[in-house]
DNA sequence: AATGTTTTTATGTACGTACATAATAGCCTG
DNA sequence: CAGGCTATTATGTACGTACATAAAAACATT
C-alpha cells in the first residue's frame, strides 16, 4: 500500500489525530506501539515518541508503560488560559490603561484570609486594593493582601503609579500557587467602584501564592460586567 | 566548584527553576546557551534541551533562535483547566449524579446562534436544554444547539437518559474549537430551573467546537452559584 | 545612511542505540 | 487456589551526532 513517509513529529501527530478522528483509531481503542508506528510511518521511534507524548500531555491519548496507548475514551477538554498582567490585557484591546490606587493599608486581616494564607491571625499584612482602567472607565478591583514577613519590601513601596500586580511580579517569586474562577454579585462598594450596579454579575478570579510553605500574596480581581476569559480548545 | 552533574531532565529543570527563583537569572536576562549549560550540568544537550523546552512551554523561558533563552520578564501564568463531562465533576465531589432532559426541538435558532455557528439563517437546528444534578439538587443548565448537518443522528437520539454533554463526545468528533468563561445573572427561567432567586450571579461556559470548518454543537453552561472552577499554577 | 547579502549562532529536530522503569502476565510454590 | 516471585513488554529517557532553520549580526553596495 506503500503510505507516504512521516519524516518529522508533527506530520505523525497529524497521522494519529486523522486516524482518531476518523475513527479507524476509536476512543477507548488501544493503538500499536511505538515500534511498529515507526516502522509503518518510516521514522524512528524517538519520532513518535514525541508525537505521541504531546497528544498524551494534551489529553488525546492515554499511555501507559507496558499497558500500551490508547485513544482517550473521555477526552477531558484542557483549556490553558493565560493570565496576563492586566495592563497588557487592556493594551491588547487597544484601550489605554489606567490604573488608582484606592487604599493601602497595614492592617490585621479577616480570619479567612489569614487562614487561607495560613499567617497567625494576629499577624498584620499589607492590604491594598485597587481599580484597573480601560480607557478611563473602571476595568477590574483588584483586593489584595500580601505577606510582608516573605516580601518586606512591599512596605516600602507606594503602589501609587505601579500596580501590585505588576510590583509582585518583578520582585516576589513564587514556587506555586492555586487560581479559581467564580461568579459573584457585586457588593455596594464594588459596585461603586466599578460604576455598575449592585448585584450585577462580576467575574472573579481568585489566586494565591507560596514561596515553598509561606504564603506571599491573596488576591481577589473582580471584572466589570461583560468580561470574559476566552481560549481556543 | 565541582558541581554536582544532573543526569536527567528532571533534575536540570529543577536546577534551572532554582537559578531563576534565586535571581541568579532574573527576569529578563539571558541565560547560556544550551550546549554551555550541558558541560556544565555534565548532560547532553537534548537533555537539556529537553528541559528548558518543557520551562518555555509552561511560560517561565523565552526561547528564541539564535536569539537564545532568556527568563520570562513577565511570566504570564498558564493555568490550564481540566473541563471534565459534568457527570464525573459530579461524582468527584463525592455526590450522585442526576440528569434531567428539559427540551428537546428541531427550530431556526435565534441569528445569534446561527451567525456563531455560521449556518444559514433559515436552517433548522436541533436544540437542546437540560439540567445537570447533584444529590437530587441542580447543578447546572445546559443549553444547547446541535448542528444535525454535520452530526445527522443526533435526530435519531432522544437525550432522555443520556446527556448531549456525553453523547456527542462518542458521536461527534471535532477538530477544534473555542471557549469562554464569564458571569451572568440568572433569568428569571434560569432561576426557575437552578432554584435560586433571580439575578443571583451564575457562572458560565461557553462552547463551540467545529469540525474542519462546520461547526459541529454550540453550549452554554450555567452554574448555581458558589460553583468555582479551580486549578494549580 | 539606506538597502541588500552573507555569515554566524543558538535553538529545533531527526536518528539509533542503550538502558531504566512500571505494570502486566505468567509461573511457581506452599 | 492464594500469594508471592519472575519474566516480559511498552513506554520513558539519556546520549551524541548530524543537519535544519530562524534570526541576529556583520558586511558589502549603492
């Protein structure tokens, strides 16, 4: 039958995608291993290796040592969104960015948050909240708390021109975290802040931090009504 | 110096993500190149390569030919989002699983769904809309439109027992696809439907998937409040 | 100084061999 | 037949060489 030769990964991940989309490779059908593709598709099988590994990271196979690879039967959709600094994110509509410093304070923060941070309660930590701007209407409020014991030197700065946001990223690294999306309704000062009114439905993203087991910064983003965070499948 | 070697790309990742959580490399800088760094780590290269490749995916390197590798100045975070079939979401929380069918009807969708799906505006799709449940108690609305052009036996299929969410991942292959998140407020039927009072903040996704280039479902997914899609950075 | 051409360089990838490892299947033993 | 040991097998990864390719840098030309 004499196929056409596969000479690079992505012209064999192309291969196995058709075969699985038409169905000669059904989901739940175990597929020949690496050995015999290569011979079939004439490449080595580091080749296919590589082809296979990125449809398994991407979720479209499942593989497993000895058992062989199969066609995922439930192919879990992985979205990867991309969380950009805000600023470019406005940028990138083509708006100009604005951005208000509305409070900073060092103060004892609510037990959740403590908690969630996992700092004493007693334990003061720098608050700041502040409104984002996209051609001068209000964007997102950003309320945040941050661990002054892992970045000191957050004392010392303003936040007044430079968004923590921003700040944070140049000068608090982080080894992990966890990020969470929710819908919520817009609180009176929220909805002040962001001009619309009470009870809309504001998008939330949630994020927390960890330099190894401190935790250095919790953050709440809260988006004008309309937003919404999009990524190709 | 006398360096300890690191045999394996795991181990140069590691060493790699320390260096740059040190500030030994910054954000911004370059770092050296990767035939460089594989004497001085005693590996190959392609092991290296192998490393630093995985780092510029996940979004800590930039990489660039000839140009080389340099650390993120911005490091956009990738959270990459697992979307399970609501089913499993479900039984992973530990609960049962209910399923109940709302509608089911052949019509013209309104312009806005044809004008997305790019069918014509005459054409009648199959639409569907259904409730997911948790312990007997709602858990999210599904509205959908099925494109029977390209999928001709979802007519045949009632979705009284079985979800489209699940049905169409069997039947309907795609190629591609996109999606949204965002918040809305509930209508006075989604209210109905999910049991919460009107306005209450929901939390939506959005999909539309294609196969080459005839869209194959278009979905709305609403949640009851409180719902919060979560991930690790 | 503006433009086009060539060289250089770092990443990107293919190949084939070798060995590591996880997980299954088969075997053995009490 | 249950329980544990062993062999088998498919994926996972390391290595070194070779070549491809994008892009910057250097150079030449007008």
């Amino acid at each position: 039958m004499n196929m056409p030769t596969f000479r690079n990964w992505r012209s064999v991940q192309e291969e196995v995608r058709r075969r699985i989309h038409s169905r000669k490779w059904a989901p739940g059908d175990l597929i020949p291993n690496e050995a015999d593709l290569a011979i079939e598709f004439g490449c080595a099988r580091s080749t296919v290796n590589r082809a296979l590994r990125s449809l398994a990271d991407s979720g479209v196979l499942d593989r497993k040592r000895k058992a062989g690879t199969r066609v995922a039967a439930e192919p879990v959709a992985k979205a990867t969104l991309d969380i950009a600094v805000i600023r470019h994110e406005v940028e990138e509509h083509g708006a100009k960015y604005g951005y208000l410093l509305i409070k900073r304070s060092q103060t004892t923060p609510p037990v959740s948050v403590s908690g969630a941070m996992k700092t004493r309660a007693s334990e003061a930590l720098l608050h700041v909240q502040a409104l984002h701007l996209s051609d001068d209407t209000p964007y997102a409020v950003e309320d945040r708390w941050i661990n002054t014991n892992v970045v000191p030197e957050a004392k010392l700065e303003s936040f007044e021109k430079l968004s923590a946001n921003e700040w944070l990223m140049k000068h608090a690294p982080y080894t992990h975290g966890d990020i969470g999306f929710s819908a919520v309704q817009a609180t009176a000062e929220h909805a002040e802040m962001l001009n619309v009114s009470q009870g809309s439905a504001l998008f939330a993203i949630d994020r927390l931090t960890w330099d190894s087991s401190a935790s250095v910064t919790m953050v709440r983003l809260l988006f004008t009504p309309g937003y919404q965070l999009r990524t190709a499948l």
